[in-house]
C-alpha cells in the first residue's frame, strides 16, 4: 500500500490546524482574564499578582466555565490532530478535506464563544459540539475502512 497524501490538502490541514492551535492557547489567556477580574487564584503565591483582596478559590462559577471549555477543547482537539493526520493519508479528495477541517475548526470556535465567551442557551453548545464530534467520528471511520482492505 502506498500512501498518496495531496499536498494542498496538508496546507489546508497546516492552516487550520494552526488556528485550532492558537485558539487552545488563548483559552489559558481566557482563564488568566477571568482569575484577574475576578481577583481569585489557585495557588497561595499567585495571589501577590493582584490586588490585596485576592484569594485562594476552587469553585469560581466563571472561572470553571472557561476551564471547563478548555478541558472539552483538549478531549475534542487532541483526537482530531491525529485523525485528521491519518485521514489525509487516505487520499480524500481536496473539497471533502476543506470542508470538513475548517467545519472542525470553526465549530470549535463557535463552542468556546457560546461555552465560555459569551455564554448561550442551548442548543447552540451541543450543536456546535455535535457536529465536530461528527466531524472526527466521520473521519476516524473512513481512515479505518481506507486501512482495513
């Protein structure tokens, strides 16, 4: 078996996967942001950043919100770096890879705003969830039946 990988697909994937990268790494700058504003931290030294009424806090509703976000990026994210790098191998064509990287990417993004930003009444979270989920699942699917004749 050879492996034919389309080299305009591997930029699309370059691009996009990129973005998805900075994304995840604003979500510790968001988790930064909101610990400032709120003046609540998770560990006794990083209290003496803030303000004197800065304090060690767990449980901050807002603070979990956008860690929570950022764990779901982490679980989501991860797997699709390495579906994805498996399922370019399979030779998909050019507008299948496109759209459904940047449909991943973009969800992902819709997600954050909804979960963490701003948050959204469901089911703008679920949907946004449901279909990069889908997205992977598709993916991991085809790479398997691609692999397995």
């Amino acid at each position: 078996m050879s492996l034919n990988v389309n080299p305009e697909i591997v930029s699309i994937f370059s691009l996009w996967g990129g973005v998805l990268a900075l994304k995840i790494l604003a979500m510790s700058l968001l988790t930064a942001r909101q610990r400032f504003r709120k003046q609540v931290f998770a560990n006794p030294e990083d209290t003496s950043l803030a303000s004197k009424k800065s304090k060690v806090v767990f449980d901050d509703p807002d603070v979990e919100r956008v860690r929570r976000a950022h764990l779901n990026d982490l679980e989501n994210v991860v797997p699709w770096f390495i579906v994805t790098s498996l399922w370019i191998g399979t030779d998909p064509s050019t507008w299948l890879a496109s759209l459904l990287i940047r449909t991943f990417v973009i969800t992902r993004i819709i997600h954050t705003i909804v979960y963490a930003i701003v948050p959204f009444p469901q089911p703008a979270r679920g949907l946004s969830f449901g279909v990069g989920f889908l997205t992977t699942g598709y993916m991991a699917v085809s790479t398997i039946l691609h692999y397995s004749s």
